[in-house]
C-alpha cells in the first residue's frame, strides 16, 4: 500500500469521523483506523483502510495503532457519560496517543478540541475568536465535556511546547451535514 498512513482516532463510525474517512479515501490515502466497533461495510472493505479495533484508554492498543503512522488525526473524545468516561476516553486518550505520537516520532498529530473550552462570558461581543482567546476560568460550571477538552488541550500544548510534538489543535464551532442536520 502506497501513500499516507493515516490514523482517525477514534471514531469512523461518527458523524464527523465517518466524513473525514470517506474524505481522505476521495484523495487516495491509506487510512488506519482506530475504533472501538467496526466501520461500515463500504469502509471495512475499502483497500485503502486498515482497521484497528481497540480503545483509546489502552496505551498498548493505540502505541499499535500509530506505529508507522504519518500523520494522526485525534477525533475521539467521550461525548457524554459521567467523568469517569470523559476522564478515560479524552483525558487518558490523549495522553495514550501523545505518547504514541512522541514514541514513534509522528511528524503530524492533529487535535480536534471544542469552541466549548473557550471563555465566551468574558469574550468581548463581536470579536473574532482566535488562538489567543482566554480558556474557560470555570470548567467545572460548564460540564465534564468542558473539563475534559480543557484538560486533553492542555496536554498537548504542553508536549508540543516541552517535548517537540509536532501538533495543530482544531476548535470546532457545530458540525452539520446533510445527513445529520443539528
């Protein structure tokens, strides 16, 4: 298999995991993916994706699934549950997949974080929102999402900044699509 060695970590089979696959296949890249369930059928048996069952809160799973790798796309995070769930699923997922990427000198690890970590009471009224902007001073106000994202941020910030991990941290506003509209 030639091209990109990709990793989407964790979920093909969401909404913004499933469009992203389906995306980087369009452009021909071999794709590795890292779930917890198996992807469709159309997915699963695409030549240009390897499937890696396993969960983010395994360190030895995921330093399997980002050996080789080229760039890693870390889309997984708990979407709900209590903070047992968020703490193991974002928190320790990101430490897992930090420590992969660093172990196998990954040269790219993309984060996707939330606009939910962002400090909207003391945003100023029709600004833009940049990098710059001031984290949420209350997370735990706001929820364990919040709390998580915040937290899974900060350890990739920090790896970035102390150990050279190559990283871009993405601040999503709501996803739609056609499929699933908000």
């Amino acid at each position: 298999v030639t091209g990109v060695q990709t990793c989407a970590l964790p979920i093909a089979n969401g909404q913004l995991g499933s469009a992203f696959v389906n995306r980087l296949i369009e452009e021909e890249e071999f794709v590795r993916l890292f779930v917890r369930r198996l992807p469709p059928p159309e997915i699963l048996q695409n030549p240009q994706v390897e499937v890696v069952l396993g969960d983010l809160g395994d360190p030895t799973a995921v330093d399997r699934a980002l050996q080789d790798a080229t760039a890693v796309f870390h889309i997984g995070a708990a979407m709900g549950g209590g903070w047992a769930a968020h703490e193991a699923a974002t928190i320790t997922g990101t430490q897992n997949v930090v420590a992969a990427c660093l172990k196998h000198q990954v040269p790219k690890m993309v984060y996707l974080s939330s606009l939910s970590v962002i400090d909207w009471a003391g945003h100023a009224a029709n600004q833009p929102v940049t990098e710059s902007a001031t984290l949420e001073p209350s997370p735990r106000q706001r929820g364990y999402y919040t709390q998580a994202k915040l937290e899974a941020e900060r350890i990739v910030r920090v790896a970035a900044q102390e150990r050279g991990l190559a990283a871009v941290i993405l601040r999503p506003g709501p996803i739609w699509s056609e499929k699933r509209p908000l």
